[in-house]
C-alpha cells in the first residue's frame, strides 16, 4: 500500500498566516497529548517567526515554550524552520553562533530542521545544514519556490542536487505564496525525483486556491509528504485542510498514518481559539479568503497577515492593496528574490513606506541597504541601477555604527547575570532589544514574585 507523510501546521505556519504568530501557549497546550497520539509523521511547532513573536508580543521564553511542547509529545517528531544563516531572526549570523543555536535547538526536543535561504543560495544554508546533521537531526534541504524571469525548472533541480551533496535527508519544495499550479507541481515534483536520491516534501498554502488540486498532482508525481493544518486553521492563507486530505488520500489507498477520529477533536479545539481570535482581533478574516491576485503578487500567508498588522498600527488599514501593488514593483528592483523571511518582510516594509510616504525609496530601510550591499548573499537577478544608487548615497551620508554584538562571548558580556543560560544569549543575538526586554522583565518578576507566580505568568 502506497503511503504518504503528514505534517501538522497549525502550531507554526497555521498560527503565522493566520494570526501573525501570535498564538500562546495556553491556547494549545491543553491539547498536545491529543496530537501526539494522531500519527503525524511530524508536526511543526516552531521555529519561523514564532522565536520573535514570543518574546515580542506574547512575553514567553520561546525555548521555554519549546521544552513544555516536547513534554507533552512524546511520541511525535518535532518540526522548525530555520532559515540557513539568518536562523530565525532578520541578519546574516557567524557561523559560531549558527551552530551554537542548532545544537541548542535539537538540546530542547526539535528532532526535523527545514532550512532554506530566502535567495536559494545554497552557501548560506551549508553550516546550518552541517551542523543539523552533526546533532543527528534531520537535516530538510529546502527550495523556495517563486516564479520571475530567472528562476527556471533547471535552476530548481540544481539546487535540489547541491543540496543532496550537501547531506541533506529529504528536500522540502516551499510554496510560500500558493502560486504553485497542479501542473507545475507535477513537472517540479518528477524533475526533482528523478534527480535526488531523497524523500521530496512540498509546502503549499491556499491563498490562491490552486493548493488541494497541487497537492494531488504532486501525490501522482510521486511526492512523499505534504504539509496541512487543522481544518480550523487551513485554508485562505494557511495550508490545506488535514482531515480533507487525509480522507481523500485513504480513499485512493494512500495511507497517511493519522487517527481521523482524534482529528476531529483537535480541530474542535482549534475552532475555540480560531474563534476567540477573531473576537479579540488577532485574527483579521481577510486571511481566511482566497485572493487569485496572489498570483501576481507572490504574496506568502504569514507576509500577508503581517502586513495587515502592520497598516492596522498605522492606521492605513485602508491602503492595503495599494501596498499589495507596490509589493512586485520592489521585488523587481531588487532582482526577484523569492518572498520568504527575511526577504518578505524586507520587500513588504519597504513597499509599505513607499506607499505612506509618497515617494518611492525616499526612506530605505536598512536592511534593505544591506541586501542591496550583497549581506545576505547573491540577488538571483539584477538590483534596479537606480536603487543601488540611492543606496550608495544613503550611505555615504550615514555613519551610524553597529551597536549589536555579534559573538557569543560579547552578548554574554552585555548581558551579565540577565542569562541564566546559553539559550538566553542565543536569543538577545536573535533580537537584542526585545530579548533584552524580555530578559530584564524576567529578573524583575523572579526578585518580586514567587515561584508559583512566576510560572504562572510565563505560561
């Protein structure tokens, strides 16, 4: 009987594209015994923006949340996403402090890494990749799929074969945007097979409604997992529906390994907080639609929510397609990177202040300065003359020093006794303001509360 993996998204990806990652881990923790008995192949629980959003928004300790998870699965492998040398925050990092928070990470219970790099530059994932296999985790080579002008089906299977050289135990095909059709889905699932030695994933989101019609033409390719999310949380921005999935693959005699009746009540849980959600306003329902125009914009679901998030704070909720416009504009100029983090959000910032401000790169983010600078790695095609320019001129201007550390040793020395542990270096290295936020606030509650309080307050 021919067989296939599922992997669980509504802790992760299912969170981010609908919510921003702003999920608690009291909203889910009552139900991960339930899960752990389901029989993913694995679930994604962590890992992408959920580092930053917890330490930023819900004022818990993300590898706290990390240990609490592993203890109530058990049984379950466990997922992140990592992306290469920017780990999971926004920054090229040294290769020292790559390994170190890898180790770290496979030491609190992650058992699969899905690294990529938001350029598919294949250096910038090789010490990520090296070290995930050292720790004797499960090291996922990733493609990050996108449609431009320079980015072709051949380009996709050398990748796919440097990746295989690098040692990597599976490639993971990652439609961020829904933008991958039924038929090309096809030829890229079968290219890749018949290229690497390796199981081959494929991450798809329905934002544009091609995604079940995708996911069942890459099963006749032969794909060996796919990735779904709890009915409660799949569709619009979010992937595809476990339970419709998995009833219709068991159906054509692929067996998928999940419990069907042990679905259903983890998605009636999901619903309860999908719900509260929507009432508290952390989740918009704008995500829940489809948007065919995420054709043209290649906009993925966690971008999507978060743009929304962002307008919202700005009050500009009302210029939200005006910015979807603008979004292709700046990739073009920046030589088509594919829409995934850091990038994403990179593009999408800029996009919105292009917009606000009425002038297009009047005000360019740093980031965006650097990306320019070739920081974070080589731009898949040509960067608009005009923009590097006003680069080049922004930075002549400005001489503002870097005011982060950038080695372990030097963050332990900023911080002093505010890390208890190397975990909390990793993640002021991540995010040192908001980490170092977090970290003083964490001090204060431990000198004025007691025990009890404080685990309390960080659950």
């Amino acid at each position: 009987m021919a067989s296939i993996s599922i992997t669980e998204t509504v802790l992760r990806d299912g969170n981010q594209s609908f919510m921003a990652t702003r999920m608690p881990l009291k909203a889910f923790e009552p139900i991960l015994s339930t899960m752990d008995e389901a029989g993913y192949s694995s679930i994604e629980c962590w890992g992408g923006a959920t580092f930053d959003s917890c330490l930023r928004y819900l004022n818990e300790d993300p590898w706290e949340r990390l240990n609490i998870i592993r203890s109530h699965m058990p049984n379950s492998k466990l997922q992140m996403l990592l992306r290469g040398r920017n780990l999971l925050g926004y920054q090229p990092y040294p290769e020292e402090t790559i390994r170190s928070f890898i180790r770290c990470c496979v030491k609190n219970g992650i058992d699969i890494i899905r690294i990529f790099d938001a350029l598919n530059d294949i250096e910038n994932i090789t010490a990520a990749v090296d070290e995930t296999i050292r720790q004797g985790a499960h090291a996922s080579g990733t493609i990050c799929y996108t449609i431009s002008p320079v980015h072709t089906l051949d380009n996709y299977v050398t990748l796919a074969k440097q990746m295989e050289a690098l040692g990597v135990h599976s490639i993971c095909i990652k439609d961020m945007a829904g933008i991958l059709s039924p038929k090309q889905a096809f030829d890229l699932v079968s290219a890749v097979k018949q290229a690497v030695k390796l199981p081959v994933i494929l991450h798809t989101h329905c934002t544009t409604g091609l995604a079940f019609m995708t996911y069942m033409k890459a099963v006749e390719a032969g794909v060996d997992g796919i990735d779904t999310a709890i009915s409660s949380f799949s569709g619009g921005s979010s992937q595809p529906a476990t339970e419709t999935l998995v009833y219709a693959l068991e159906e054509l005699g692929i067996h998928t390994g999940i419990n069907q009746s042990l679905l259903k009540k983890i998605n009636e849980h999901f619903t309860s907080v999908r719900q509260n959600a929507i009432s508290d306003g952390e989740l918009d329902p704008i995500v829940l639609t489809t948007d065919t125009n995420a054709l043209l914009y290649q906009i993925p679901g966690g971008m999507l929510s978060n743009l929304i998030a962002q307008l919202k704070a700005q009050h500009a909720e009302h210029r939200f397609y005006e910015v979807l416009e603008e979004v292709p504009k700046v990739r073009k100029d920046l030589g088509y990177p594919p829409l995934v983090t850091p990038l994403s959000q990179m593009v999408g910032a800029q996009a919105v202040t292009n917009i606000l401000t009425g002038r297009r790169y009047h005000i360019i983010g740093k980031e965006i300065c650097s990306y320019v600078n070739g920081t974070y790695g080589t731009a898949p095609g040509p960067i608009d003359e005009t923009l590097k320019n006003l680069v080049q001129e922004k930075q002549q201007v400005s001489n503002i020093p870097s005011e982060t550390p950038k080695s372990l040793s030097a963050a332990e020395k900023v911080l002093g006794d505010l890390a208890e542990k190397e975990e909390d270096v990793l993640s002021y290295l991540s995010f040192p303001q908001t980490a170092f936020s977090f970290l003083e606030n964490r001090k204060k509650q431990k000198e004025h509360c007691s025990p009890y309080v404080i685990t309390r307050l960080s659950e």
